[in-house]
C-alpha cells in the first residue's frame, strides 16, 4: 500500500491520477457507495470496493482496538481489509444503472454547489459593506441558519429594533446558545444596529438591504436543493 494525499479538486483529482498510473491495477476501498469521491474514483480507473460502515468500524478496531479515529486510521484500516479479505468483496461497476443514475446526480450537485458559492461570495460582499455586524456573528455562510438569520433580520435597522428575547430564541431554535459564543454574538447582534454611512454621509438602507435579502432567499433555496439531492 502506498499513502496518497491530494485536494478534492479538480486539480487534486488530476494529481491523482497521475500518482496511481504506475498502478495499473488498483483497488480503493471506500465507506460508502455513492458521491462525488466515488464517482471521481470510477472515472479514474480504479476499482472500487464500497464498505458498510459496520464492517468499516470493525475493520478500524482491529487496526486500534481503542476506537481511536481519524481519517489516517480510517485509509490504512481499509487498506489492510481490502489487501487481506477483500478477495470476495463486490467491486462497484461503472456499467451499473446505480453508477449511471449517480453520474448524473453527482454533476447536478457539482452545479449546485457553485450556484451557491456564487450566492455566498455575492452575499458575504454585500454584508461586508452594508451589514459587518452580521458576517461578524456567523462564519460560515453555507449551513442554513446563517441565511435564516438574514431573513428574519434582514437589515441593520431590523436587528436593532429587536428584542433580546427575540434575538435568543432565533440562537436556541436553531440550537446556537452555546457556552462562550451565544453571548459574545449578543453582544456583536447589540452594536450590530449602526447604519454604514457613504461618503456623502446619506445612510445606505434599502437598496443594500434589498440585494442582502434576494442573495439569502437564493440561497437559502439552493442550499435546500443541495440536502435533499433535487
């Protein structure tokens, strides 16, 4: 067994390929059956063994009897599987109608996910310049809650005339009043009120707040399509 380590990119994956071609007859195996890794995988040539994450777990154990895990643990305990049982294991064929079927599903999510990074990137420069206070409380604008939160509050002014008690029950409904940073972004949702002022001094509301709101219900639709596998 050779250990590889590479980007899932598409510059990673050609990175791959070229490290695997003094192994004409390569065999991965893989805790799952399905997704972009696998699919990246097929058109790579190899031969694909998918594991049922039970065996995977047992597997994992007899490398580390501790439970310890980590993906380095996680490669070499497959490894070793598929080097010493893996001669019945049913390999994974780029003919089956599943393959097929995931091909398509897998370039669709491709298309989905660049949708929505184009959303955020649109929707993080927006916030950099009309509303801080938001980018500042929430880092990562791919999971769901963050676009809720630019639709239930979505202007400075809105934040600012809201209650505390409002502002909590949006952290406890989406389970964010955590130790050390529900009340930090309390603090960062109270000084989040102040309007950005232009140059000429006029306050910049509702064109900027308009352009926050469309990029948020965009993506929070697209992120939604992305879950569910639409």
């Amino acid at each position: 067994m050779e250990r590889l380590r590479f980007e899932h990119s598409g510059p990673g994956w050609e990175k791959f390929r070229e490290q695997i071609r003094k192994y004409p007859a390569l065999g991965i195996a893989i805790e799952t059956s399905q997704g972009a890794v696998v699919e990246q995988l097929l058109g790579s040539g190899v031969t694909v063994y998918p594991v049922h994450p039970k065996a995977a777990k047992a597997y994992r154990q007899r490398q580390a009897p501790s439970g310890t895990k980590d993906d380095e643990l996680d490669s070499w305990s497959l490894g070793d599987a598929l080097r010493m049982d893996g001669r019945g294991w049913r390999a994974l064929s780029p003919q089956d109608p599943m393959i097929a079927e995931l091909r398509l599903l897998c370039r669709d999510e491709e298309e989905l996910i660049g949708q929505r990074t184009a959303l955020v990137n649109q929707l993080q420069a927006a916030l950099g310049e009309y509303y801080p206070a938001a980018l500042e409380a929430f880092a990562d604008w791919t999971v769901p809650y963050t676009w809720e939160f630019i639709a239930r509050f979505p202007t400075p002014q809105e934040l600012a005339g809201a209650t505390v008690h409002r502002q909590r029950v949006f952290l406890h409904t989406h389970k964010l009043w955590r130790p050390g940073t529900a009340d930090k972004r309390l603090e960062i949702f109270a000084r989040g009120g102040s309007v950005l002022r232009g140059r000429s001094g006029d306050a910049r509301q509702e064109p900027a707040g308009t352009g926050v709101g469309e990029a948020a219900a965009s993506g929070a639709k697209t992120t939604g399509r992305i879950s569910r596998g639409d």
